[in-house]
C-alpha cells in the first residue's frame, strides 16, 4: 500500500490552498517555516517574533492517542516524510503510522499577516476497517515555564491564548462538524491522562504557556477528514484577534 500521494493531488489540493490566500508571493521572500522530523513547524525568530533574542521558537507536536497508548509522529511506529513537497510558501509533508494504515498530510503555509502559520491537515483511513483514535496537538511553551506565564480558553473565539515575555500566542482547530475538539490549558504532564486517554477540565493555568488540543475520530475504511489548525503570535491581544479572524475568513471558506 503506497502512502504516498500523486503528484497531481498535491497539485490539486496546492491550487486549493493558495487561492484562498490574498498574499502574493515575491521570489525574494524566502519560507519562514522548516519541518523536523516530529513535523513540527519551527518559526524564524528574525520575522516572526519581536522579542527574538528573548523567545525561542514555539513548537507544535502531532500525535494519535489509541487504547495502546500515545504515538507522537517521532515514534518508529511512523514513516515520516517531511517537506515532501515545497513550492513557494506551501510546505507539505507525510506521516504514515503502518500498523493502522493512517496517513496524515499536513499543508502548512504563512498566515495572511505574516505572524503566524496555518496548517490544513487531512487524515485518511486507508485500511479496510474502522479504526477510532484522538489526535493530539501539543503546543510546547515559548521558553520554560515561568510565573509571568499564563495560558486560557476563549469560548467565544474557539482558541488558546498563551502570554509570556510580552508576547501573546492563539492556538486554534477547526474539523468537520460533527467531530468533537476539546482545548485544554497547561502542562501536558499533569493534564493528560495516558492510561484512560482523557484530559482534566482546564480552561486556565497560571504559570504555564503550554496547551492540548484533543480531536476525537472514529472512521470508516477508505474515510477521509480534513481541518485546519493555526498558531499565531503579537504583542497585543487586538492584533491577534484580528490576525484570527482573518484565518476564519480566508481559510474556513
């Protein structure tokens, strides 16, 4: 089973992607992002963040939770290929968990503000049975954690807000419908629950600029689900409303 796309999907869905974004690209405008191999997106300081010398580069880990436990996307249960594809500003990459047959593809391009980074993911079964699980997106902290720190829920907006050294940084997810998202603040360490898969109530933590983003998918065989994820960053809470909203209406169209 090959877990590789076509070129001419990625074609396709690139076409897709970029239409949504009103950001021109310039041949001198070098990507802001580079994928490790726990596809993690890691910012360039010199642009993204103001306080560069201070803040080290936000980093966001995938991984699926099943009844055998947590498998992030370093584990050798995965094939990983990332930066399988890149052209201008869209970077795309491939995990591939071969006991499950799950192939994760995540689109990640800069956002139309230029501070942050949206990432379309889509996740297919490709086996021939259902298979349930939850798909963890981990955002570690700026630097480590600190009393001035401080993580919360917005109900209003669907997003984290982190705060730490005069920078503040929203982490949201959008999938279908009728999948459940659950968002969490704080420590992974003390919130998530490994054995039974479950997560505390917390929509504040003090102290802590780290979070959970939990997605619940039960898929029938060939099934495919597609969302969105963004992390963005500003010093003031306006200008990251603002640089949130226009995620939602340029890319949840």
């Amino acid at each position: 089973m090959d877990p590789i796309r076509s070129e001419q999907f990625l074609w396709t869905e690139e076409k897709r992607l970029v239409s949504q974004s009103s950001v021109p690209h310039s041949p001198f405008h070098q990507s802001t992002f580079s994928m490790d191999g726990q596809l993690k997106i890691g910012s360039n300081r010199q642009t993204m963040l103001t306080h560069k010398e201070d803040l080290l580069s936000p980093k966001t880990r995938l991984g699926i939770w099943t009844d055998k436990g947590t498998s992030w996307f370093s584990t050798n249960e995965w094939d990983l290929f990332p930066g399988y594809y890149q052209k201008n500003e869209l970077l795309v990459s491939h995990a591939y968990h071969r006991g499950m047959h799950l192939l994760i593809t995540a689109f990640d391009r800069t956002n139309q503000h230029d501070n942050g980074f949206v990432r379309t993911l889509s996740i297919k079964n490709q086996s021939e049975q259902h298979t349930s699980f939850k798909l963890l997106i981990h955002q570690q902290p700026l630097i480590p954690d600190r009393e001035d720190a401080l993580t919360f829920y917005v109900p209003e907006e669907r997003a984290l807000i982190h705060h730490q050294e005069h920078m503040s940084t929203l982490v949201a997810a959008r999938f279908e419908d009728d999948i459940q998202v659950r968002y969490e603040a704080g420590s992974y360490e003390k919130n998530w629950n490994e054995a039974t898969g479950t997560a505390l109530f917390s929509p504040l933590a003090s102290g802590s600029a780290e979070s959970l983003i939990i997605m619940n998918a039960d898929m029938k065989p060939h099934q495919e689900i597609k969302g969105n994820m963004w992390v963005l960053h500003h010093e003031s809470l306006m200008g990251l409303e603002e640089a949130h909203h226009s995620v939602q209406t340029n890319v949840l169209k």
